[in-house]
C-alpha cells in the first residue's frame, strides 16, 4: 500500500525514476479500486434502474483523479530503463491506431517489466540504490543525503563515489577502472 500512496504524493512528478515495484503495485491498487468503484455502481444499478446510475459518479472521479499519477509514475519507469517520456507519448498515439495498437501495447509492456539501468543516469540516481546519488548532484552547495533516505555523509564528488556510474557495483579503494564492466572511473 505504501507504493500506492507514494504515487500520489509524487502526484504530477514527471521528473526521475520509478522502480518497477512502485510502478506496479501502482497499477494494481488502481484495478482494485477501479473494481471495487464498478461493483458499487453495478450493485446501484441492480438496486434502482432510475437512480442507481448515480453511483458510478465516484468510479468517474476516481479515473479522472488517477490520470495524472498514472502518466506521471509511467514516465518515470521509462526513465528508470533510460528511455524518454515522449516514447510513451508515441506509444499511447500508437495505441490508438486499430492493429498498430496491439503492437504498441506489447511493447509498451515490455519496457514497463524491464529492470531500470544500474547507476546514474541521464535522469537520475537508481531508485533502488539511493546511496549511490549521495552529494553527485549537489556539488558545493552543502546538500549531503538529498531527501533520499541516506544518512548524513560529507560530500562526494562524482569521481570519489565508491560505485561505478556505469553498471552501480561497488568499488574497491584505489582502483582506477570498474572490475564489472571495465568502465574507466
């Protein structure tokens, strides 16, 4: 529940990355809301033909109120395997093409079930690994956990981290090139 509720409080955050957790879980407390919200306005249905039609409003409100999120933590798992939003954006005028959008939609999928790039990248820090990030964007301005859960460290650089910006291993003390990937630090 509390990578639901993280969604909305990061309601029209286009800017980041989102694990594929969040995003996820996301869209399950979506279907199960959406179901609960039909099955009340089928149940006022059922009760009153005249009236019970009036209970489908809250499924419309709800809808409407998750758009925004919706798209928000969408583009942010496109972030997370290092692809743009305005891909998204394709994709969702893709789907709208009869044929094309089956197409579209498998694609679309797929990269939603990618696991996000180790490390840095254009976006951001890995959201799974936080630590990684600490004092990289702050620079000189003092910043050293940026909000991101870590704990308070003096201010690194981004050629002092000890993780490797390319694959996000861990790095030994002295050494020059990633032993993972081979990537020069």
């Amino acid at each position: 529940m509390d990578w639901y509720l993280m969604v909305w409080k990061r309601y029209a955050e286009f800017e980041g990355r989102s694990r594929r957790k969040e995003f996820w879980m996301f869209v399950l407390f979506n279907l199960l809301a959406i179901l609960v919200l039909a099955a009340l306005g089928g149940a006022g249905m059922a009760m009153s033909e005249d009236y019970g039609g009036f209970l489908f409003i809250p499924l419309g409100i709800y809808v409407l109120a998750a758009l925004i999120p919706n798209l928000a933590v969408s583009v942010r798992r496109f972030h997370d395997i290092d692809k743009s939003g305005w891909l998204l954006l394709l994709l969702i005028v893709l789907g709208m093409i009869p044929f094309v959008g089956v197409i579209a939609s498998i694609v679309e999928i797929v990269l939603f079930c990618q696991d996000g790039n180790p490390g840095i990248n254009q976006y951001g820090p890995n959201p799974k690994f936080p630590e990684q990030a600490v004092g990289v964007f702050a620079g000189n301005a003092g910043f050293t956990s940026m909000g991101l859960g870590a704990p308070p460290q003096p201010i690194a650089t981004a050629s002092s981290l000890a993780f490797c910006r390319s694959c996000g291993t861990k790095l030994t003390d002295g050494s020059s090139f990633c032993t993972t990937c081979g990537t020069h630090v």
